[in-house]
C-alpha cells in the first residue's frame, strides 16, 4: 500500500470517527435508578475506593447496589476468569445486574471485604487503565486474606466525574503471583 492511499484511508477513518461521536450524547447518562455522590466520583481514588466499598461488607448486609451502578458507564461489563477442570482458561462478561445476580448472593452470605493492596496506572487522554491488585477477606478483621489477584479496569475520565467502563479480574494461583511492579503502589 502506498504512502497516498493510507493517508487517504487515516483521513476516511478519522473523518467516520467524527461523524460517529457527533451523533453520540454530549454526555454520560447514569445508570437508572443510580445517582453518584461527588466525592466518589470526583478522583481516580475515589472512584477505586467506591468500587471496593460498594461490593464488601459483613455477611448477612446487603450491598450498595445502587452505588456500585452509580460508578459504571452504560454498557458497562465485569468479566471474571476461571480455569475449568481440565484447566482451560475462561471468562464470562457480564453486565452490572449479571454480576449483582452472579455474586450478590454469596458476597452477602459469607461476608466479603475486598481492598486494593497495589496499583499501576496508564492514561491516553480520557482512556485509562488501571491494574488494581486486592486481597479479599470474609470479616475485615480476618488475618489473612483467602484470596487474592488483579483487576484490570478501564476507567473513562469524562471531564466533570470518571466512569468505571470495564473491570475484568484473574486471582492469584500458586503458580502465577501478583507481580511484585503491581504491589505496594497506590
């Protein structure tokens, strides 16, 4: 391809773009039934401490759904990994009520408090990308946490509050740690 026609094609892409985003909303909608509070929204910390609050809590105390949606962009998707038995690796993307369905229930009845124990963060602009290790415990004041692992989420900052867009997660296995660049930071 020559010099001429990928400029031509940079110039069709970048011109679609234009055109796609100038029939999109000048801004966010929120979640129905969700409204953020500021302060969770107002920082990069805050938003990360939101996301962690919002999902633990003691067992039997039902979780602040309705903040949880509150950090979330539309469409939205929480994608947990696994091994099967054999040990393939798998995932399954799911939207917020998916999750609220897929986890709620055991989050509630065992008790679950998840912390951020190290982060690394990338930005382009209003792209971001933050790889968010965490230990999780049943009762905050359990010794030792019974598991532990990375979320990779991207975050959007849209100028005015900042938009959790994906959060996709692997825990910790004996044979694949948490790198030691992701720990301690925060």
């Amino acid at each position: 391809m020559n010099r001429g026609t990928m400029t031509t094609r940079r110039m069709i892409l970048a011109a679609g773009a234009v055109l796609l985003l100038g029939t999109a909303s000048p801004s966010i909608a929120q979640q129905p039934g969700a409204r953020a509070e500021a302060a969770d929204v107002e920082t990069l910390d805050g938003i990360m401490a939101a996301l962690y609050e919002s999902i633990s809590g003691p067992a039997g105390t039902p979780r602040d759904w309705d903040r949880l949606r509150s950090l979330l962009a539309p469409g939205a998707r929480f994608i947990p990994t696994g091994q099967t038995p054999d040990g393939a690796t798998r995932l399954r993307a799911l939207d917020v009520d998916g999750y609220v369905e897929a986890a709620g229930p055991g989050l509630v009845a065992n008790g679950f408090f998840e912390t951020e124990i190290g982060r690394v963060v990338e930005r382009f602009g209003p792209v971001v990308h933050l790889m968010s290790a965490y230990e999780s415990r049943n009762a905050a004041d359990d010794p030792e946490p019974f598991m532990r692992g990375v979320n990779s989420i991207q975050l959007l900052d849209g100028g005015d509050r900042w938009w959790i867009v994906t959060i996709f997660w692997a825990n910790e296995t004996g044979d694949r740690p948490i790198p030691q660049r992701l720990l301690g930071g925060g």
